[in-house]
C-alpha cells in the first residue's frame, strides 16, 4: 500500500486525504490544532462554496453540515450613488444554491472523520526539516499548508508577480439577527471605488446560523485619513460617508 503524507490540516488537504483513503491509500495528515483547538479558535475565513465544490464534499460523504447550513441562492452586486442612489445594480439566481460554513466546523469535524476511517493523524508544527523526514519514509509528501514555517520552502517567485504584499486590507465579522434579503438570498457584493468592497452571505458557525460581513480596502490607513467612513446599515445599505 502506498502511504501518502500531507502537511495542512486545511480545506484541500482534509479533501485530499480523505478522498486517497476512500482509494486505499495509507495517508497521513499532519496538522498544527487538534480539532479541539480549530474548533474553539479564531474565525479564520469568510469562505463560500458553490455547487460544483459543494458536490466534491458529497461526493466523499463528509457534506456533514448541508441540511442544517441556510442555503445561498444567487448573486446581487451595487455601486452606490450619490444620495443613497444606485449607480449600478444587478441580481440573478444561481443554477444551483451555494452555502457557507464556518471552516471551525468543517476542519474540526473532517480531522475527526479522518482519523476514524483509519487515516494517521499527527499533530505538529511541521516545518522543511519535518518535510524532509516525511518524504523519507511516504511515497509521496503533499504541503497543503496555508500559512507556517513550512511555507518558506515556497519562497515568491518575482518573475511571475509584481506584488510583494497583500493588496488589500480585509476585516469579517459573523453576525446575529440580520434582516433576511429579499426577494432571494444572495452573496451581496458591494463595490465604493476608491474605498473598497463590503459583500455579506448567510453562513453557518459553530453557534447556529449567521450573516458574515467582509470589508476590503486596498488602503485602510489612507481611507480613514481622508475621512472617508464606511457605513454599513443592518438594512443592507452600503455607502461611503465623509466627514
């Protein structure tokens, strides 16, 4: 049998691991946060999924959450006018619906599921040495790895990109007892030029349903210096407001 290991506990690693081990490999995830730990944690994402993802997780029979998750119907994008006018507006039915769920849930309960069909799970801070030892005793070493140490065997290759930093500054919040969009649920796209973007989806998290919120701004220092404010109404408006 061959044995396969992936260093990233995260969203294609988890996918990956189980989808071999439904194919009869000996796979071996190494991850940094037991599920425990991923599942109390921080909000790590405003993560969505639409159908054709939403069918790989049924495919492998870990779509644990679907029915309880509200479900996300289409797509609506604005850019504001002046005077609480629209200079734009679009919206449109998906061909099938789309969801979110929190990525606490999702990791937690797939580690969970993957050591319970047989696959080796380790928990450790894997950095390239750790790599290095894996690919002497595994077929094949997999880095799945969003973030870490691990990450500096990947180094920017500055022939193929310009950017040397994120572009954008981005801020999330998962909220409570928003007024249900009419006359469909959406990913809600907002677009201030110059500011940035605020888009909002219904989701799911580790204490029942929720709205999450997503600001993007390419300068935050700069658009709070000019004066320039986001402000966001529960109503789903969306502006830029100067003072």
């Amino acid at each position: 049998m061959r044995k396969i290991a992936i260093v990233g506990g995260g969203q294609s690693g988890l996918q990956l691991a189980l989808g071999l081990l439904q194919n009869g490999y000996h796979v071996t995830v190494v991850s940094n946060r037991t599920p425990d730990q991923i599942y109390n944690g921080r909000v790590t994402s405003s993560q969505f999924m639409f159908h054709d993802s939403l069918q790989n997780e049924r495919d492998l029979g870990i779509n644990f959450w679907e029915k309880e998750c509200p479900i996300t119907e289409g797509i609506a994008f604005t850019i504001p006018g002046p005077d609480k006018t629209r200079a734009l507006f679009w919206e449109a039915k998906l061909d099938h619906y789309g969801q979110s769920i929190d990525q606490r849930l999702k990791f937690a309960g797939w580690l969970k599921e993957f050591a319970k069909r047989g696959g080796n799970l380790v928990i450790q801070e894997a950095g390239p040495q750790d790599v290095d030892g894996y690919s002497k005793t595994h077929d094949l070493v997999l880095v799945a790895a969003g973030k870490g140490e691990v990450n500096r065997m990947f180094e920017r290759d500055a022939t193929r990109s310009p950017f040397d930093k994120p572009m954008r500054a981005l801020a999330l919040t998962y909220v409570k007892n928003m007024v249900p969009r009419t006359p469909f649920t959406a990913v809600s796209f907002n677009l201030v030029p110059g500011v940035g973007e605020y888009f909002v989806f219904p989701a799911l998290t580790t204490t029942g349903d929720c709205e999450i919120m997503v600001f993007e701004v390419s300068d935050w220092p700069a658009c709070i210096s000019s004066g320039s404010l986001l402000t966001v109404s529960f109503g789903r408006e969306f502006e830029p407001h100067c003072t």
